[in-house]
C-alpha cells in the first residue's frame, strides 16, 4: 500500500516531469503544505475569540482542533491510497477543492456545529491533499542534490508556515475577526487550483481497493472515544452517554482490527507492530503530542484570559518555540547518526518534561519570564526527540511497507494530539469544578478555576512526558537496527510504484517535525 512515502518509478517519474517548470511545481506543493500548515495555527490563536462568538464551552471548544484533526489523521492513509488509485493530482485538486469549500463554510459559521463540521471537512481535504503533494514533490525531484534541495524547501515552509501562522492569526482576529482565519484559506485555494492544474504532472493510475470499512471503523471509533472523555468532563464518568460512548468506541476500533485482518488491501498493514521497538514509537508518538497539544492550547488560552495579552502578542510568545525547535531538529539529524536515537529521545524528552513541570507552576500573578523558560525547554527537548523518535519507527521495515509505516507516523501524531487533548480537557475541568473560590469578584473566581486547570493540564501533560520516557527506555534498544537497503526499483510492472528507501525516508524528519509544531493541537 502506497502512503506519503510512495512515489513513481524512474520512466514515470521523467515522464512525469516532462513539461512542468520546477520553480512553478515545487510552488504549487510548497503552497499547498503552506495552507494545511498555516491553518492550524491560526485557528489556535483565534480560540478565546471563537469561543465568545459562537458560544463554546470550556470543554467542548477542544473540538475546534479535534474535529480537523481527527478527520486528517483517521483519513491520511486513505488520502494516500486515492493518489495510488485515482492519480496525484486529481487527488490533490480534490483535496484543496474541499479545504478551500470548507474554509468559506467555516467562516460564515453562526454555531457551533457548523463550524465543526467546517472543520472536519477540512481535515478530509487536507489528508487527501498532503500525501499526494509530498509524492509528487518525490517524484518530479530525482533522487540526490535536487530532492535534497526541495524537501529542504519543504521543511522550511512548514516551520516557517507555523510562525507565520501564529502571527497572521492574531493580525487578523485583533485588526478583522476570527472569521477571516477561515476566510484566508479561500484565495490561497482558489489560486492554488489554477496553479496546480496548469503545471502539476497527472500520475498513472494503478489497480486497487479503497479499504473505505477500515478507514470508517478506525476514525469513528477514536472520535467516540474522543468525545467519550469530553462527556465524562461535562456530565460525569457514571452518566450512561460517557459509557455508551466508551463501548461504542471501543467496539469500533476492534472491528477495525477484524477488518484489517480480512482486508485484501488494509489501509493499515498490521504487520508493522510485531517489532516492539517500533510499537513503542507508535504509542510514545501518542503519549508525547498529546502532551504536546494540551500545552499549545491551555497556554494559548492562559496568555489571552489570564495574562490580558492580545491575540497578535499571544502568536510572537509562541515563536521562542519554534526557533528552538527548528535549531535543535538539525542538531539531533546530525548526531543521531552517531550516537543513535535512543540517548536523544531520552535527553530531549526529559527536558519536556521538565518544561511541563513548570508550567504546571503559573498562577495569575506569573509573568512571561515564567513562561518563555519552560518554552525554550520545550523546543530544545522537543527538537532533540522528534527525528529520532521517527526514525525508530521507519528502521527495519520491509521495503514494501515503508510507505505504510510512515503514514502511520502521522496517524499516530494526529490521533495522539486529539486523544491527549480529549484526556487533558477531561483533567482540567475536573480540577476546576473542584477549584476552592479564591478572588473578591466573580470574574477573579473564574479565573482563579482556570489557572488551576491549566495547572493540572500541564502537570498531567508531564506526566504523559514521562511515561514516553520510561517506555522507550525499557523497550527500545541501545542501537535500533539499521533497515536493509530498498532496491533501486522494486517494479510490480512498467513504471509501477517504488517504495522509497528508510535513508531517504531519512530526509523527511525536519518534515514530520514541522507537522508537530504547525499543530498545536495540528498541524
């Protein structure tokens, strides 16, 4: 099964490329990365002002970043398998088609549930969108200085994508309104169409099944778990729509597993987790983005409703992150290959964990100096552990699945970052429902529930920290295995597909990187 990772043979590849201007294909890929990326962080730092607009509650304004993540991450693999079978093109055009549909619905939201299901519509643009666009950038740019170059390219726009985000977000919801964190999507995507379908090569198609009952089964059932701890926040752990939803959730993801067994095409190869290493950087994967995600979202809303800080200073204090973040992914890519992935995972993770832990101190009275520490942390542990953390996961597979296996790795990103949040909310508006009133006045009071459930987010984020830290100690071995080296052309037939080589998978971790940071709950 073809993922993100797949791209075309030799023959097709040139003939692919015959026709096209680089400069301008390279463009039409590094806009659309740009879009799903800058989406998502604009969309965090417009979350307080969402909230007052269309009336969302604490715990259910997580669902503004779970709905678009959920669909993403549970449709990703299928996304990639349409590209297989439909063509890269066609499939990305598809996918910006709906993003930009989505994003117009989105901004005219008048409730709740119109906006969430903006949302998830946008996630569905955006799996089928990515993967065919990273495929066609590996497969119009040969192997070697010129595909080193673009993925550089690539990398760079996703980070700078992040920042770019964070800061157009507050431009636009202090200057215009939130909506137009929506809105902006709309040129961007219409112009992306024209652009794409002028100079990106079509693909041949190949034969195949679209596995559409495993990619049904698996997304619905992580969205009623999802919903299952949100509930148990709102209405109790007892309350028979908390449990309805755990059992349902929980039969769907075991009809999942039946699915993939039977599937003659399953979206997910469940061969992948016999290797307990690799196992354990699916669920480390997990455990730490989840963390992740709750400090993006409850510090986000601390800035703005505790502090008083204005939607566009609340983007620029984020960017200490992101610069030590970019910093410390090129420092591990470099030494990873000599003293391997394990030391870093468990260095940098142990520095996001200590981040976490001081945060897990703010009260009302703290002041930025008490935030931009642990955010320096933060990026320094974070950059040090995500390359080695996916490199684990893509070491010793077969070359006939790396393509899977690295899909899995953003699977496993989205579906952490939405489960951890979900567990986070779930966390926080417990501690809060059972804050002791501290203030004179009713909007001190509030505040004061606040600060205390964002305290026990961060605490229980560090703790998610450190159970990946003791996990991939216990089960991840001094020197993960090196994979044996892909041919050069695993040909089925004429100019069928070929897997790309776990060294080349090896470009892509400024990329999986990019994809943790552009996503603060995301992307």
């Amino acid at each position: 099964m073809s993922s993100p990772l797949t791209t075309l043979s030799p023959t097709a590849s040139r003939a692919a490329g015959r026709g096209s201007s680089s400069p301008l294909v390279l463009a039409a890929i590094l806009t659309t990365q740009l879009m799903i990326v800058l989406d998502a962080t604009i969309v965090n730092v417009a979350l307080p002002d969402i909230q007052k607009a269309l009336g969302f509650s604490a715990t259910s304004l997580s669902w503004v970043l779970n709905a678009y993540t959920l669909a993403f991450g549970g449709l990703l693999l299928l996304g990639a398998r349409a590209g297989d079978i439909l063509g890269r093109r066609r499939t990305l055009l598809l996918g910006i088609g709906l993003f930009t549909l989505a994003s117009l619905a989105g901004g005219f939201a008048q409730g709740p549930g119109e906006l969430l299901t903006a949302r998830a519509i946008q996630g569905v643009g955006a799996a089928f969108a990515a993967p065919s666009g990273l495929a066609l950038l590996m497969a119009r740019f040969p192997e070697g200085r010129e595909r080193a170059r673009a993925l550089g390219y690539y990398a760079a726009v996703s980070i700078g994508g992040s920042a770019v985000g964070l800061i157009a977000g507050g431009l636009l919801t202090e200057w215009v309104s939130w909506r137009w964190v929506l809105f902006v999507n709309v040129p961007i995507g219409i112009g992306l169409i024209f652009l794409a379908r002028a100079v990106l090569p079509e693909t041949p198609r190949q034969r195949g099944r679209f596995d559409l009952t495993g990619a049904a089964t698996s997304t619905l059932g992580m969205s009623a778990l999802v919903y299952a701890f949100i509930r148990a926040a709102s209405d109790g752990w007892g309350d028979p729509g908390t449990v309805l939803a755990f059992v349902v959730g929980g039969l769907l993801l075991l009809s999942f597993v039946l699915v993939e067994l039977r599937a003659p095409a399953p979206i997910t190869p469940l061969r992948l987790f016999a290797d307990r290493t690799r196992v354990a950087s699916y669920v480390g994967r997990i455990l730490l983005v989840g963390g992740m995600f709750g400090m993006f979202f409850y510090l986000t809303l601390f800035l703005q409703n505790v502090l008083g800080y204005t939607p566009i200073v609340t983007g620029l204090a984020f960017l200490p992150l992101t610069v030590m973040l970019f910093a410390f992914s090129r420092v591990s890519a470099a030494l990873v290959v000599r003293v391997g992935p394990k030391p870093l995972m468990l260095i940098g993770l142990s520095l996001s964990t200590v981040a976490l832990l001081v945060l897990s101190r703010l009260d009302a009275d703290s002041s930025y100096v008490a935030i931009l520490v642990p955010l320096l942390l933060f990026g320094m542990g974070n950059g040090l552990a995500f390359v080695p953390l996916t490199a684990i996961a893509l070491q010793g597979v077969d070359p006939k699945d790396a393509g899977a296996a690295s899909g899995l790795v953003n699977v496993m990103q989205q579906v952490g970052g939405s489960l951890g949040l979900a567990v986070l909310v779930t966390v926080a508006t417990t501690a809060t429902q059972h804050a002791a009133p501290e203030g004179s006045t009713a909007q001190a009071v509030a505040q004061h529930a606040f600060v205390v459930g964002a305290d026990r987010a961060f605490l229980t984020s560090a703790i998610l920290l450190a159970a990946t830290v003791l996990l991939l100690a216990v089960a991840v071995r001094a020197r993960a295995p090196q994979a044996a080296p892909a041919p050069a052309v695993a040909d089925e037939e004429l100019d069928g597909p070929r897997i790309v080589a776990p060294e080349d998978a090896a470009a892509l971790f400024e990329e999986e990187m990019a994809e943790a940071v552009g996503r603060p709950a995301e992307a």
